[in-house]
C-alpha cells in the first residue's frame, strides 16, 4: 500500500518497501533523522532500484572534504544535462539543508521521489521533466550533530547546524560565492539550466497555527511575463496546500517589530545573495519554502512532500511553456543595455489590514532583558487583526551601460573567475583602447563595516559616475550589457547594489589611500595653498558648513593634500568602469 500523508499525523510505512530505500526518519516514526552517511547510501540503493529513472552522482565537495550528493530522477530516458537540453524537458532543482538544522526537505525529498517513481503519486508527471534532488547541501553543517540546535523548533530530535564548517551561511553566499559549496552549486545550476530553483526551509519567529509559507519570484523583481507566470504557479502552490489541509502564507512571516504580533508583517524581496533573489536575475524561477518551525517534525515533513508532488505535477502541466519563456525573457534580457534596471527593493507604507491566524499571547516584564516577554497559548487559537505591508517599489536603480563594465587588468582574474561561476559572458582586450570614453566612478566617503559579515568586511560608499576618457591596457576586462544575465551583471557592478561586489569588499584595496603626507609638511603645505582666496573660502566654507569635516584632522590634512602634486588621481578609484562602446 502507498504511504499516506495526511497533515498533522505521521506517514504509515508500507510493509513491502525495499529497505534500502527507507529513511532513518521513517523507521523513526519521524523522531530521528538520518546522519551524512546515510544520503550516500540512499542514493546509491535509490539508482540501483531504479536504473532507468534514477543517476547519482556528485557535483563538489565541501571544506571538510565531503561529497555533494545529487540524484537526477527521470521517466524520460534523460539523466544528463545535454539529453535534458536536446529532448526540451524542463529540469527543477529541489534542495534540502541549505541550513542543515532545517533538515525537512532532505527526508522529504526521498519520501516524495520514492512515490513519484512508484506510480503513487503524479503518475506519469517523471516522464515530462528531470528533478534534480540535492538532499542535504550544507554537509558539514549536518555533520555537527546535536540536539537542540534549533531550541524553538520541534524535531528532529537531533540535527545539524546552519552554517558551514568555514562559518558561512550559504544562503548569504550566492554572488560572492566564497564557499567551496557555492561554486559547486553554481557549477550544477550552469550545467543543468533549471527552470525552477526551490529552496526548502524551516521558519523562525513567532508562534501560530499557519505551518507554511511559499514565496516565489519573479513576482515583483525580474522579468515582467516570467512575473505573471510566477503568480499563477505560487497561486497554484498556494491552492494545492490549502486542499492538503495546510495553512500556507503567500510571504514570510517575519513581523515587523520583534517579538510584537500587533505590528503586523512586511514583505521582502531578496536580493541575490539569497537563492531566491539570485534566481531571478537569471530569468528562472525561485521558490523558498518555508515551514514553520513550531510544527511537530512529521507534520513539517508531510507538508513539504506534498509541496514536492505538487511541483512535479505543476511542471509536467506547465514546465515546457514556462521553458519557452524563460528562453523569451533571455532573449528580453539581451535588450535591456542602456536601460534603467531595479537594484533592490523595499516595502512601501501603505498596508492592509488581514485576518492572521496565530494564538493568544500576552505580554509580561522579563527578568533577563527588562523588557517585554511574548508568550503565546497554543490551546488558544485567536485571529489577529494586523497590517501586512506587500506594496513593494524599487528603492535602488541604475542604468544599464550601452556597452558594458571595462574591470582593470589588475582586478581581471579575480572577476573573470567570479563572471565563470555565474555564468556570464565577457573577454579579454588584446590591444589597448586609447582614449576611451568611459563613466568612472570615484568614492567619495567609504565606510568600512566595524565586524566581518559572512567573511568579508564589507564597505559602504558614497560617489557618482563621472565621464572621464581613459586609455584602457590590454587585459582588461569586457563585460557587455547586451546579455541573458544583464541584470545580474548589473547587480555585480553597481556600486549601489546591496550585493554589488564593491559593497562585498571585493575591492576594498582600491578604496584605500596608498600616499599620505606628514601633519608637520601638511601644514606648510596648507598654509602655502591658503594664500589662493579661492581655496581659503572653501576651506572656511567648509569648516563652517561641515562639523564632521571641521572635527577630522586627516580630513582637514586631505582637502588641501588632493590640492598637491603629489596626490595620485586614481585615488579610490573603482576599478570598474562604465561605457557606452562595446570593446
């Protein structure tokens, strides 16, 4: 007999299973899930009993030396990228353990392809696609095992980690790509093309009766026909758990303050150091699933195995138009050179008020912080009346160069190492470019983050893009807007964008200054330059108008340093330039 998935009871396991093919999870009854060893083993019996369908096989390692395990699941014959691409077939990439304490998704994910592969769910959905199923994508996070490493959620009783071995939250990590992990996924995504991109997750936060929240894009963000698309398959999604018997959110439920259920929640879109904004700036789809982590571990599990089936089957429907127009919005891509393109985005004011279904809860001083304590009664349902701020309007663009990004030959190979994982198009100059007329862009304050934030010390400036004409030498590099990726080129080299790799610290050695001058030669400097009453007015206008400026004495020193022959014009430079002409 099939397994039966009902939402809030535990799958029943069918007597006449192979046992290979059975998770610790489910001899557990739910309570357990399996160690590292055991996706190995899984995939290994899941391609034995299944040859026609079913090809594991590895796609990177992770710092610690682990293997990166994947299974490509297909009834069409086609197990391999190229036989994907040459039948048209959409490819869907479904992942597990990107926080390897949120480990649904992995035990999920063999429940959901054992039935699918059996013919006891989606019957005949295989034949009209490829899933690629990577179970647990941080490994080294899994490995430190424990319990209670996610105190506010309920099962497994032990499980892994969020971050990496090298401390890295791999879903920050998605355009700097610093972690071994990321460039090998980045590696999988630029062989197989999926179409879809999902996420599977477990909440944080408060405390309510709704247990899953599916965010997809392009909803706001990205192509404007895929964003259409993208509203009928989340609202499809949205319906399909609805009729499980589920309570699915269409937004994370994130409140906007803290611990205060009555300020209500304010929708996000990710920008693409998250799988689900990255997605996106590729014209594909992404999808975060998000159940909640107050929900027993059977339940969650149930949840995102129907989720799974549901995919499968909104695929076999849809996926080969979805194909088509994502290849259309390549094309779209192309033609956004010289156009204005969103960086980011934010929530507007503007809310509305909806019916919320959470606890009842009450407000009490606490001993630890002198603050307010939320604690919600689960025996007490209660509707919560609150806003939901989902008006979303850009709050950073730019315009796309008609020609494209020129990087400085010194900066070169680190880029073009970066452009390779992300699967964008550039070359190298092989003569030089006299007199090229460019858009530079020169900082104008930096300020550099005081603590490391997922590795790197990022940096936030301030400036403005400036023409200027400049001889660019050979090896430097072309990046042009003309491109399938041109969003994401732009989201690279905008020093605007939240995640350009200016704001990373990627060139955080440009932003310094390499010459300096002695306070006591500074000063016969300064007095000699303020015989000009040009310059004396300034300086005076200055320390008048500016407070920071009059309180700083290396500022002071530099007004009149930029002044002398000795200050070198590249000074916080970005080594990045803007142009109109195609090199």
């Amino acid at each position: 007999m099939p397994l039966l998935v009902q939402i809030g009871a535990a799958p029943v396991l069918a007597q006449s299973l192979n046992p290979a093919l059975v998770t610790e999870a489910e001899r557990s009854g739910f309570t357990h899930t399996g160690r590292y060893a055991e996706v190995a083993s899984l995939n290994a019996a899941f391609a034995a009993a299944y040859p026609d369908a079913v090809r594991a096989f590895t796609f990177g390692t992770t710092a610690e030396g682990r293997p990166l395990h994947a299974l490509a699941v297909s009834r069409s014959g086609a197990l391999t990228p190229e036989a994907a691409r040459e039948r048209g077939l959409p490819v869907i990439l479904i992942q597990g353990g990107i926080h390897a304490g949120e480990i649904d998704g992995k035990d999920a994910g063999y429940l959901a392809l054992r039935q699918l592969l059996e013919g006891e769910a989606a019957a005949g959905a295989l034949e009209k696609q490829v899933v690629l199923f990577v179970p647990v994508y941080n490994a080294d996070g899994h490995e430190r095992f424990g319990r209670w490493n996610r105190p506010n959620q309920r099962g497994p009783v032990e499980s892994g980690v969020r971050a990496t071995a090298q401390n890295y939250n791999l879903n920050r990590d998605y355009v700097k790509a610093d972690a071994p992990e990321t460039r090998a996924l980045l590696g999988l995504i630029n062989t197989w093309d999926p179409i879809i991109y999902t996420d599977l997750h477990v909440t944080n936060g408060a405390q309510f009766e709704h247990d899953v929240a599916i965010q997809l894009e392009p909803l706001t963000a990205g192509d404007a026909t895929l964003a259409g698309l993208g509203l009928s398959l989340r609202d499809a999604l949205i319906a399909r758990q609805t009729r499980h018997g589920a309570l699915p959110l269409p937004f994370y439920p994130t409140l906007a303050r803290r611990d205060d259920p009555t300020s209500g929640f304010v929708n996000t879109v990710y920008s693409p150091r998250y799988s689900t904004g990255y997605s996106v700036l590729r014209n594909r789809f992404s999808i975060l699933l998000e159940t909640h982590s107050w929900k027993e571990y059977p339940v969650r599990v149930n949840i995102t195995r129907n989720f799974i089936v549901d995919l499968v089957e909104e695929t076999a429907a849809h996926g080969k138009a979805w194909l088509r127009e994502a290849h259309a919005a390549d094309e779209r891509a192309v033609r956004l050179a010289g156009q204005p393109v969103v960086l980011d985005w934010k929530a507007t004011d503007q809310a509305r008020l909806i019916d919320f279904r959470g606890y009842a809860y009450t407000l009490t001083p606490s001993a630890v912080t002198g603050g307010l304590l939320v604690r919600y009664d689960e025996t007490q349902p209660q509707i919560w009346r609150v806003p939901l701020r989902d008006q979303m309007q850009p709050s950073i663009t730019a315009r796309l160069p008609r020609g494209g990004y020129v990087v400085q030959p010194a900066y070169a190979d680190a880029v073009a190492a970066l452009l390779d994982l992300h699967g964008v198009t550039y070359r190298r100059l092989d003569r030089p470019a006299p007199t090229a007329a460019l858009e530079t862009f020169r900082a104008q304050t930096v300020t550099l983050a005081p603590v490391p934030n997922e590795g790197r010390q990022r940096a936030e400036v301030t400036g403005e893009w400036k023409p200027e004409v400049r001889d660019l030498p050979v090896g430097s590099l072309f990046v042009p807007s003309a491109q399938s990726g041109a969003r994401l080129v732009a989201a690279l080299f905008e020093p605007a964008g939240p995640d350009s790799l200016l704001s990373w610290g990627q060139f955080n050695g440009a932003l310094q200054s390499g010459a300096y001058l002695e306070p006591y030669v500074a000063e016969d400097i300064a007095l000699e330059q303020l015989r000009d009453p040009a310059v004396a007015a300034e300086f005076a206008r200055r320390l008048a108008r500016e407070p920071e400026f009059a309180r700083d004495p290396r500022a002071r020193i530099e007004f009149f340093a930029r002044r002398h022959s000795s200050w070198d014009p590249d000074t916080r430079l970005y080594p990045v330039f803007r142009s109109s002409a195609v090199f």
